[in-house]
C-alpha cells in the first residue's frame, strides 16, 4: 500500500490485512479495523501520521508471539513492521544492527560467522525487537544478563512522526523506559545490540520418568543455587504430542526433562564446561539414570533447537511468574498440580541475571533465584491447571514477572515498583501526550509484593 491516508491500512477480508495481521498466538483474535505491513522506516512514519490523523489508537505487532498480551485490537489500527533491510553485523565493534520484523534465526547465521553470537531466547522464530524490549531471557544469561542491558541504541518513530535515535547518551530517559518499561512508546524501527564471542556450547536435554521428578526436582533447585554463571538451565515437566519429528522418549510421553547451556567462549574454556557439566548432571543421575541425555558440544546456532519451542502458530495459554525458592511442600504441590500442561517449567536465574549494570533500562535485572512458566493449548483445562498450579506456587510468588512470558492481558505482569511506574509513565507521557499507542502499554494487574 502506498497511499498516505487512512486507506493506507487494508481492511478486514484483504491480502494486505490478512499478512499485517499474521500471528504465532493464536488463541488471541487479530481484529483491528485495518491493518499495515511496513517495508521501511518512510513507511512507518506515513502509518503513524494515518493513524494520527484517523483518530485510532495504533498497535504495533511482528511475529505475534505477544499477541493477546494487552488486550483486544478492536477499533484499533495495527501495524506490522518488517523493514526490508539486512542483519549488518559489525566484526570489529562487535555489534549488529537489527531491523523490526526480524527473528534471531536471521541473526545467528550472520554473527556466528564471526564466532559471535546473541543473547537470544530459546526459539529462533521470536522477534529480535518484542524479545529485547521486554528484557529478554538467555540461556546465556547467567553469564551475560539480560538481553536488553546488550542494547546499544534503538531507532524508534515517535507519535508525531519523528524519527529519534535513543542511547545512553541521547535521549536517555527514553532509552531507558524502552527496555522494559512496557510499550507505549512509539514504533522500534531498529536496535543496535552488541554480541558476544562464542566458540561453542554445550547444549541439550537429559530426560527421566516422571516417577523421579520429586527427588530430582529439590536437587537440581539445590545446585543451581550456586552453579556457576557460564550454566543455564531449564527444569520442566514435558507433555509433548505423538509428533513424527519427537524422538521416542517425548513422542507423546510425559517426562522430566532438564536443558539449557554451557558456555564455551573459547576452545580453552571447553575442559572447564565439561566439568561444570559433569557437576550437574552427575548427582541428578545418581538418584535416577535418565532414560536419554544428548548433552554434547555443538555450535551456537544450535541452541535455539535445544529447547523444541514450536516453531509453527499454536493456540496457547500460559502462565508465569517470579518465585523464590520453593520447600519441600510446595514442590509437591506445584508438581502435582498441572498433569495436562504441555510444559510446567522453572527457569534457573541467578548469577548476572541478578546484576543491575550501570546504563539498563526499566528492567534491568531479575532478583529471583527461577522463573516459573507454565504453558499448554488454549482451553478450559489449561486454564484450570494454570490456576491450580499458581495456586499450589503462591507462597513463593515475589509479586513479579518476566514480561516476555505474559500471554493474556488478564495475568499478573508486574515488572517494576510503583516509584519506577511513575518514571516510566513521565517519559510515556512526553513522547505520547495524546495516547496513540496506548492499547501497547501492558497493565499491571498484579498487586505490590509485601
């Protein structure tokens, strides 16, 4: 579409429509009045001047993953940009320029040609620009931190149509209530992100019956309490469909299975991976062999298939949350709690996912010691074991959450205090006096932690 008016957003029941509209969540409905699909920056600033001069609020969507995250797009106008611009990796600097609309399966290929890589979450098919905005989860993170605190400039179309560049050193308080603030702002056209050096990892599952997972379960919490920051984990409870492409030991089982990722930033760094690796695994087999393990060393675009995120549109519901250690009560609570969920997972934090550095953003750290998320297809009984799982954790909820992993506008998303909710809402203010992005603004819904 080309035009500059309101017409330039397709309506209902077009090609144009049906494409902006694109969503990996589908259990969230896609209905605004019109939608766009930016292929530049002109393009965004023509969208952003329709919507302004329509009087309709302007959501801003790419991969979908969030769809459904603040709330319905009736009467709202959405643009999807995807700007038609390459991945340029800088070797020297270390760093990448992104553009909107792109995946961390676009990156990885071009910075591990450099022996770099990204601090990326575990699927290769969510957006770089949502992922970082909402502070973004590595399995790296342990060691690095998180995400958004590697972003070195953001390009962003504000609500009057200007084109800023925000960093630490221009605009700053708007750079810094970009990176977790919770939306709002104006339309990211692109980030700049520095990468990290990475020789390998050592990636993938260990599987046990689920008969074990009592035992294994306050063991591995133990461990990872004090596990070096070069290992990233994930200790879940898999439910995964009869698929072809599953290996036997998933394929329509239910398991516990414990991923993640080792760090080997340089050849030298393997012999101490392999002992870290060894550390952990070691003691969990001791109290039950594992029915698989195919932990190995593997390149680092390797890890994003570690996780088997899908990779295709599903209909999902979920669940997440911020937890302190949990006893031995509540681990037979929250274990027992959700036996039809596709996954119930906690997310080893800790290490420098604990660490504010100097120039972060709104959401610059994770004081948690894990990361709960439970998840399965959108239906009452997801959303009854969501419950009773939440049920079973509550008397180790820190009141927070990771908004990376909120998929409904009805579940607690709390991220800051209210002191830093006032900051982030001046500089909301200022860059968007009249509200058009203000369907994007996630809402707080859960109460203040005591």
């Amino acid at each position: 579409m080309t035009g500059t008016g309101p017409t330039l957003f397709s309506p209902p029941g077009t090609p144009g429509y049906a494409e902006a509209g694109a969503s990996f969540q589908l259990a969230a409905p896609v209905d605004p009045a019109g939608a766009f699909t930016a292929r530049s920056i002109g393009d965004v600033v023509r969208a952003v001047a329709a919507a302004r001069r329509a009087g309709l609020p302007l959501r801003v969507s790419t991969t979908g993953h969030a769809m459904g995250r603040t709330g319905p797009l009736t009467g709202s106008l959405l643009l999807r940009p995807l700007i038609d611009a390459a991945v340029r990796v800088d070797p020297d600097s270390r760093t990448a320029r992104v553009p909107a609309g792109r995946t961390w399966g676009d990156i990885l290929p071009e910075a591990t040609r450099y022996g770099l890589t990204a601090l990326h979450g575990s699927s290769s098919g969510v957006g770089v620009i949502g992922y970082l905005l909402g502070g973004g989860l590595s399995f790296y993170g342990r060691r690095f931190g998180l995400a958004a605190n590697l972003v070195r400039s953001l390009t962003v179309v504000l609500a009057d149509g200007e084109v800023v560049e925000a960093s630490a050193t221009c605009r700053p308080d708007l750079f810094w209530a970009l990176r977790g603030g919770g939306g709002g702002f104006g339309v990211v056209v692109e980030a700049e992100i520095e990468l990290i050096p990475m020789h390998r990892v050592l990636t993938g599952m260990a599987v046990w019956d689920p008969a074990d997972v009592a035992r294994l379960a306050p063991a591995w919490q133990a461990w990872a309490r004090d596990a070096p920051r070069e290992v990233t984990t994930s200790f879940r409870l898999l439910s995964l469909p009869p698929l072809p492409s599953l290996p036997p030991y998933l394929a329509g089982r239910r398991v516990v299975a414990l991923d993640g990722a080792v760090t080997v930033s340089a050849e030298s760094d393997l012999p101490a991976a392999r002992r870290v690796l060894d550390e952990m695994l070691s003691p969990l087999s001791a109290l039950a062999p594992p029915v698989a393990n195919t932990w190995a060393l593997a390149p680092p675009q390797a890890l994003p298939l570690t996780h088997l995120d899908p990779l295709r549109p599903v209909p999902f519901d979920s669940d997440s949350a911020l937890v302190r250690e949990i006893d031995a009560a509540g681990w037979a609570g929250a274990l027992d709690a959700g036996p039809g969920l596709t996954a119930f997972e906690l997310r080893q934090l800790g290490g420098a996912f604990g660490v504010s550095p100097p120039y972060g953003g709104v959401l610059d750290h994770l004081a948690a010691p894990l990361l709960y998320h439970g998840v399965g297809v959108a239906g009452e009984e997801t959303a009854r074991e969501l419950g009773a799982v939440r049920a079973a954790l509550q008397p180790f909820l820190t009141g927070y959450t990771a908004p990376n992993f909120v998929a409904h506008v009805a579940k607690p998303q709390r991220t800051h205090d209210n002191h830093t909710r006032v900051r982030v809402e001046r500089v909301r203010l200022a860059v968007d006096p009249t509200g058009l992005f203000a369907g994007d603004v996630a809402p707080t819904l859960d109460a203040p932690p005591p």
